[in-house]
C-alpha cells in the first residue's frame, strides 16, 4: 500500500493533505467505489457526500456539476469532474506527488486503459445489465432472456481475463493501477451475477487479492449495510 495511504487518517478527522474536495456518490455504487479507492490510495483528504433519500440536497448539489445527476461527481475548487476514469485521470494530474494510478510509459498507460475499458465495458456493463431487470424503476417486468445474455457475456470474458492476468501482483504489473480501481468493483459484483468458475484460478485469486487490498477492503466494508440493495440477492460472503 502506498505510503501516501498510511499517513491518511478518516475523512472526519483531517490528513496530512487538507483541501476543499468532495465525492458524490453511494457507498454501495460500484462506480463510486471507482473514485473512492484512488483517492484512499493517493491519501487525499475528501468529504463524502452520500447520494439518497436523506440527503436530496446533495443530488441537486451534484446536478449543478452534472445535469446528468449520474454518480460520481468529483468536485475541487468548484471544478466539477464526473465519469469515473476521467476522475482517476484527474487526481492523477492534479496530485502528482501522490500514487500515480496510470504510468508515465506510454505503452504501460495504453495496457492499463485498455484492461480498465474491459473492466467497464464487459463486467461492469453485464452484472449491470442484470441487475437493472430488477430495479422497478428501470424496468417494470424482469426478462429473464435478457438477464441470460448479461450472465452469458461474464461467462465469455472469465476466460479471457484468465489468460490476460498474471500469476501474481495487479492486472498490468507489480504497481496497482485505475485498472484495478475498475478491476476491484467489477469483479466484486459480476461474481455475484455469474459466478467466477473454478478454473479460472488466476481471476479468482486476483478478486481475492483485490478485496483484501485495505482502499478496497474500505469500501467493501462501508458497502455492507446496504447489501439488501442488490436485487439479485447478495450471496454470504465477501
């Protein structure tokens, strides 16, 4: 873990980096936790603004950033940053002296980039598809065709991140990445929709590994009371 990690203490109680920086989101969103484990990682002092039915102010806080009103929503100095990876790229720029999450080579960056594309195109994308058949508001009666093919498409790429992963270390080398950044909440909750099989024994060390990494044990554990969230039944575990 980085050093900069080690010197951060709780939000509420100040950092060895004070700055007037907010995260909108919600600890059980996975995106959220997308921005939350580079800022844990990097040591920066934040507040966070939790999205919800007891805080409407911050949803139109969020929307004077992001009309969108989609999380997250970064904001520093009055700067408004939203899209995940775009938020990563943005820490990384303004807090040089912190762990950078993408490399200085520019072929490293591109091998990084391309994995956390993966990550939210084809986990993120499926375990999403899945679970909003069981959101009310999204769709009023679940096909279980299209839940199919969203489990089907994890099924596919399980393999293929199997073959890309390494034996050891993060999903591009020794150094923790926004790879993993994205790595970590995709793998979290598409385990959940499919299940990684057992042969895939690299993925399935490599989840284990993210989970106990302590940015991402936080957010797993900040996540916990609100595991009745997940419409396809959170398993017991993790």
């Amino acid at each position: 873990v980085p050093a900069a990690q080690d010197r951060r203490r709780d939000n509420r109680g100040g950092s060895a980096r004070r700055m007037s920086m907010i995260l909108y989101g919600h600890p059980f969103s996975s995106y959220t936790w997308k921005a939350l484990i580079p800022l844990y990682e990097k040591g920066i002092d934040f507040e966070f603004r939790i999205l919800g039915d007891d805080h409407p102010e911050h949803w139109e806080q969020l929307r004077g950033h992001w009309p969108r009103g989609q999380m997250p929503v970064l904001v520093n100095r009055e700067r408004g940053v939203f899209e995940s990876s775009i938020i990563i790229e943005y820490l990384d720029l303004a807090y040089p002296e912190t762990a950078q999450m993408i490399p200085d080579n520019r072929e490293a960056a591109l091998q990084v980039r391309l994995m956390d594309r993966v990550f939210d195109c084809h986990l993120e994308a499926s375990f999403q598809a899945a679970v909003s058949e069981y959101i009310p508001f999204i769709t009023k009666t679940p096909d279980p065709l299209r839940v199919e093919r969203a489990r089907a498409t994890l099924s596919t790429i399980y393999p293929w991140l199997e073959e890309q992963l390494p034996e050891d270390g993060w999903a591009c080398g020794d150094a923790f990445s926004m790879a993993d950044c994205s790595g970590a909440p995709a793998l979290f909750y598409a385990d959940w929709t499919q299940p990684i099989p057992d042969e895939c024994i690299k993925l399935k060390a490599y989840r284990a590994r993210l989970l106990a990494r302590p940015s991402v044990a936080r957010c797993v554990e900040d996540a916990r009371p609100y595991r009745s969230y997940f419409p396809l039944g959170a398993p017991n575990r993790d």
